[in-house]
C-alpha cells in the first residue's frame, strides 16, 4: 500500500511539473510572421480583360463552304506545239491548245453574282463554276478592275443560290482568327485557319497600283486565288488574292486578301454604273518612316506627306496646302500610304470626308469632297489634261500632263512628274481621249515637253 501511494505521488508529481512546464513554454512562444513583398512596378497587366479563346470553326465553315465556288477559265492563245513526230519534222501546221485556269470565286448575292480575282478570269473565253455540290453552270463577266485584282461574275440562271455576307474590313483586328476558303490544287471546299497577321499591307511600295491588302497566316495555295476570307460569324472580310512563295508558287506562311470593303465597292459599282468610281482628295506625295522623314528634315514618322496638290480636286478647294501631313481621314488613323488608299477606296466621287493633318505642329481638319479620278494609265505613265493655268504656264494647247511615271525605260530618259505629253507616233495630243484612242502595244515615237520648255523626242525600236 505504501509502494502505491508513493509511487502515485512521483506520477502526479511529474503531471504537474510537466503541465508548469508547458505553461511556461507556450506563454513565451512567438509566432513569426514573415514581411508582405515589395510592390514592384512591371509592364504586365495584374489582371487579365476577358478574351475570346473560341477556337470552333465549325459555324463559320458552315455558312460559308457552299458560297465559294470553283472556277475554271479557258482562253484561248495557248502554245502551240506538233502533235505527232510528223508535224515536228515536216513542219505541218501545229493546234493550238486552249489554256484552262483555275481559281476560286465567293457567291455575294442569291441570284448568283460572283466576286472573284481578274487574274484568275483573265482573258477568258469561257468560264465555268462548279459549286460545292458538284453542279456546273456557264458565267459571265459582268466587269473588273485590274488595279485592285478584282473581278464580277454572274451564274447564268435562274435558281437560288447560297451566299456570303459583306462584314466591315475596317473592324478587323489584328490577332483575329480567321478562316481561308477556297479550291486549291483544283481540291474543292477547303478550309484553313489562321489569324490576321497585319493590315494596310502594301507589297511594292514603288508600284502604280494602290494596295492595301490584309495579311494572315491562313494557308493559301494555287488556286485559293479569289476566294474567302472569312470571320468566326462566317461573314466576308477579304478576297483571297496573293501569297509570299520562296519562287515554287506555294505558301510559305503568308498571304494577303482585298478588304472586303474595297471589293464590295467594286462590286456595286460594277453592276450599278458598269465601272470603277475611283474617288480622289488630289494630293500626291509620300507615306511617312524613318528615312523619308529624315530626307525632308521634318520630326513625323508616321503619315502621309503632302508634297502636290491637284488642280481644281477636293483637298486644294478645302485650303490643303504642300508640306501638311495627313494623319487621320474620318475616324482612319493614316500612319502609311497604304491606310490612306484602302480607305479612299472604298469611297465614292462626290463623297465628303474630314481630313486631319499636322501643320507647323498644329493638327486641323478640314472637310474635303472626293472627285473622280482625272488620271489614265498610259505606257507606265499617269496622265491628266492640262488645265487652263498649266497650259498657259508651258505656252501650249496641245498635251497632256505627266503626274507620275513607272516606266523605267521612259524614266532612265529623263521623263518626269512636270513634263507635258505632246504628241504619241507623231499625232499630237490635247486630252486623255485622245491618248486612249492610240494604241499603247504599237509606240514607237514620243514627244514631250520638260518643265524648262524644252521639247524631247524619243524613238522606240
């Protein structure tokens, strides 16, 4: 009995020592708490806007696959060559073989009107469409314009047919999927995908024509040539037209499409007036970089500097002077050529648009009425009719002014902006009338007039 008390007593002596103990220990415990991070200023965002990361097509490929047709081309002119070993030894009169092409084309209109490339129809004799059902129906050209690589077809018939909704080119966004559809290597219905890669694309920034193409990563190949290029509502945002190629003619990660803009005025002028209303402000000069900035010894870098005007057009009539530069037309900010004549070209003459322009460091606008274009494109030249001012200043009637030229051979001679086109093969000229009427394939004689009145005469072989 004794052993128990005592042992009972060491047990619950120890109890209490230890219960003293962990008192003690956890009245002096302290909990660390580590300092909160410093608060560093980055360039990334702290919180993410919600962004559209639907990758299904589906929809889109839906409403559009049986809109875009398949296009063949015959024309005639194809090389000739013998038939058999006896034409080529005896030299018997060889066939001529008819030339087929083919492309793409996007029905725009139930009664069957087509927009296409005027490459892909070019001196066509015939034209047939084959639509996504395999049924073939006869076509005719209703009209093109070959600046712009844009053609109008229409289906001979009377059925319904699917087609394509115009969406606005102007609120694509760079990074947007898109979808390319279209025929190539004669594969009929083909979809690729791919996003938008740039816009306001121009790809010779040294030739005549005014391009302003949308550039994607949707694979394109031979044959793609004037089909769709396509939103994620499956509406038209571009005409297919060209693709970047190491020199085999195939997609190498880059091809460009007419703003559907540009094409659906096309289009409606075709069928309205049967030709191209091209709309003009009547200014020449030069979009803006780098090295044109430093050249003229000016801060800007971006824009489009004027550096003519035109006679009796919108952008002198509302005050424009030399030496302002364009920096937003309507709500188009104008950071390049290219900007300026994609959103020109989807105007009409007698259109009225606000120009803003820096001059001397102030920004202004002024409202403008675009007119149609004066100009022909004539042996590499760009021609006006002198203007009774002009004519007076270079002491003749007769001529046509020079505004611009292409061609090399004219331009290695000396032929520049300013000169005066007198005469072509000996016949003098007074208009551009008069300039269409003469056969530009068959020049072997031209005269001009220089700046300093000096006539100059060449003979072509």
């Amino acid at each position: 009995m004794k052993s128990f008390l005592k042992y009972s007593a060491v047990a619950f002596g120890a109890a209490f020592l230890t219960l003293l103990g962990y008192h003690e220990i956890h009245q002096k415990t302290v909990v660390y708490t580590p300092p909160a991070p410093p608060i560093v200023n980055t360039n990334f965002a702290t919180s993410a806007s919600p962004i559209n990361t639907s990758t299904d097509f589906t929809m889109a490929a839906e409403k559009t696959i049986d809109a875009v047709v398949h296009i063949t081309n015959t024309s005639s002119g194809g090389s000739q060559q013998p038939s058999n070993l006896w034409e080529f030894f005896y030299n018997t009169p060889s066939r001529e073989y008819p030339r087929v092409g083919m492309g793409s084309g996007v029905i725009v209109s139930s009664d069957g009107y087509i927009i296409t490339n005027n490459h892909v129809i070019e001196n066509a004799t015939e034209i047939q469409i084959t639509t996504n059902d395999n049924k073939v129906f006869e076509a005719e050209l209703i009209g093109s314009d070959a600046n712009a690589d844009i053609a109008v077809l229409k289906i001979k018939g009377n059925e319904a047919f699917p087609y394509v909704r115009f969406a606005d080119s102007d609120n694509t966004r760079i990074g947007e999927w898109v979808l390319a559809v279209g025929n190539p290597y004669n594969l009929n219905s083909t979809v690729t995908a791919g996003i938008i890669s740039a816009k306001s694309r121009d790809l010779n920034d040294y030739d005549n024509k005014s391009q302003s193409f949308i550039q994607t990563d949707a694979a394109v190949n031979s044959g793609n040539s004037g089909g769709a290029l396509i939103n994620l509502n499956g509406d038209l945002i571009g005409i297919n037209t060209a693709i970047t190629s190491n020199g085999m003619g195939t997609f190498i990660g880059y091809s460009f499409a007419v703003p559907s803009n540009i094409a659906r005025k096309i289009f409606e002028d075709i069928v309205e007036y049967g030709n191209v209303q091209k709309a003009l402000l009547g200014v020449t000069g030069n979009g803006l970089n780098a090295r044109i900035a430093e050249q003229l010894g000016i801060e800007e870098t971006e824009g489009f500097y004027v550096a003519g005007l035109e006679e009796n057009m919108g952008a002198k009539e509302a005050g424009m002077q030399e030496e302002d530069i364009i920096t937003r037309i309507d709500n188009t900010p104008i950071r390049r050529f290219a900007d300026m004549t994609g959103y020109l070209g989807s105007k009409r003459p007698g259109d009225t648009v606000d120009v803003t322009f820096v001059r001397e460091g102030k920004e202004e606008t002024v409202a403008v009425v675009l007119k149609r274009t004066p100009f022909i494109n004539y042996y590499g030249m760009r021609l006006r009719d002198l203007s009774p001012k002009e004519a007076k200043t270079y002491g003749t009637k007769e001529g046509v002014y020079v505004s611009g030229v292409q061609n090399n051979r004219l331009y290695r001679r000396g032929v520049q902006e300013g000169d005066v086109l007198l005469a072509v093969n000996g016949k003098e000229v007074t208009s551009n009338e008069d300039v269409i009427a003469l056969d530009e394939n068959s020049i072997y004689e031209l005269t001009f007039m220089n700046k300093k009145g000096e006539k100059m005469r060449f003979i072509f072989e």
